[in-house]
C-alpha cells in the first residue's frame, strides 16, 4: 500500500513540557484511518498540528507523500479540520466557504463549482448552500467544515476531537459520514467507542509515546 504519510523519531515539546512528544514513530498507508486518544495535555493536538506544518518538529522527521513536511508551508494534500468548526469558516454563505479552498488552489471555475456541490452531497448539506455559516448548529458546521476540506481533494484528513460540542443526533450523523468516506488520515478524540466505529486502528498518546489498542 502507499504511504501517505510517515513520522520517525519525532520529539516537540512546550516551555513548560519539554518533552511532550518523545520519538513518536507513525504511518499511515491507504486506507489507513488510525485514532488517536489520550488525556488532556498529552500532546494530541499537537501532534496534528506537527502533521499539519503548523509546527516545527524539534527533531525527527514528518514526511507526506515521500515530501518532507516543512513548518508554514501549505500542503494541499493533507487537510485538516479542527475542534471548533467555527474557527475554519469564513465565508459569507455555505456555498461561498466551500468553494474557498478549490479557488485559492486556482481550480478554474467550472471545477470550483463541481467541487463545491461534490463536497456538499457527499456530506448531506446542499440544503444549506445559501446560509450563513455562523447561524448553523453545531453539527451542521461541522459539516460544512469537512465539506470545505473534501472540496480541496486532499488525500489524507486529520480531525481534531471531531465529536466535540455534538448532540447525539450530529455524532450519528458524523460517524455515518466517516463510516462510507474511504479518505485516510487520522482522528484524535476523547471517545474510545466513536474512534472504535470509524478507525482501522486505535493508538494511546501517553507520557510522549505511541501504544496501539485493541479495538
């Protein structure tokens, strides 16, 4: 299988936690969707963003798609959706958000607009192309939110706690939704049972090292 991406002796660590990630060592191939779960503060989400180039490894190596993954540089095959959907919408309409992203690729027109109502089918919100963003349920932002990523085609998606702040009828949803994508990456979350429904693989963050789980 392919490799998407791959993490070898990776460390990164805060002022006050110096040591927060100690050789983490991860892959991820096609067909790969790995959960990440842990307490608070061990070092999750900073690990996605390490994934992400929003941060720079102390030491070891992030590469995607064989590319060395560089801090601050833009990689649009991995995408990336976060624990506050509020946070990643910015258009003034559903339509206008996910159609961001193709744009800013410079997809043609045409192909920014397959793509927008792509995205929005394969997540149920075409109902909601005209709304505002910001005036959406949470569930319904988070959907909107993935939409948005999906419209940029990457091929590898990382979630940050994607069930965060949902009522039971949006997890449902949600875990419907991952269940039929077939798009690799990685999700952390709080949530053995929900990370036990979507992912191939389940690994504890703990005390800076990687230990896999039975599912």
């Amino acid at each position: 299988m392919t490799t998407l991406l791959e993490i070898r002796d990776l460390h990164f660590g805060y002022g006050a936690t110096p040591s927060l990630l100690q050789g983490i060592d991860l892959t991820v191939k096609a067909g790969d969707r790995l959960g990440i779960i842990g307490d608070n503060g061990s070092g999750k989400t900073t690990l996605l963003l390490l994934c992400a180039a929003v941060l720079k490894p102390q030491r070891g190596t992030i590469t995607c798609l064989g590319q060395s993954v560089v801090a601050g540089q833009f990689q649009p095959a991995v995408g990336v959706v976060l624990q506050q959907p509020a946070d990643q919408l910015i258009g003034a309409t559903v339509a206008e958000d996910v159609a961001f992203g193709p744009e800013n690729l410079g997809c043609p027109t045409s192909e920014v607009q397959q793509r927008v109502q792509q995205a929005l089918a394969i997540t149920r919100t075409a109902h909601l192309a005209g709304r505002v963003p910001h005036q959406l349920s949470g569930g319904e932002q988070r959907m909107v939110a993935i939409a948005g990523v999906l419209a940029m085609q990457p091929q590898l998606i990382l979630y940050d706690e994607p069930t965060a702040f949902l009522d039971q009828r949006s997890c449902g949803t949600l875990i419907e939704f991952l269940r039929a994508d077939t798009t690799p990456g990685i999700i952390v979350s709080h949530d053995p049972a929900f990370l036990r429904t979507v992912c191939t693989q389940i690994l504890l963050l703990e005390s800076g090292h990687l230990h896999p789980l039975a599912l």
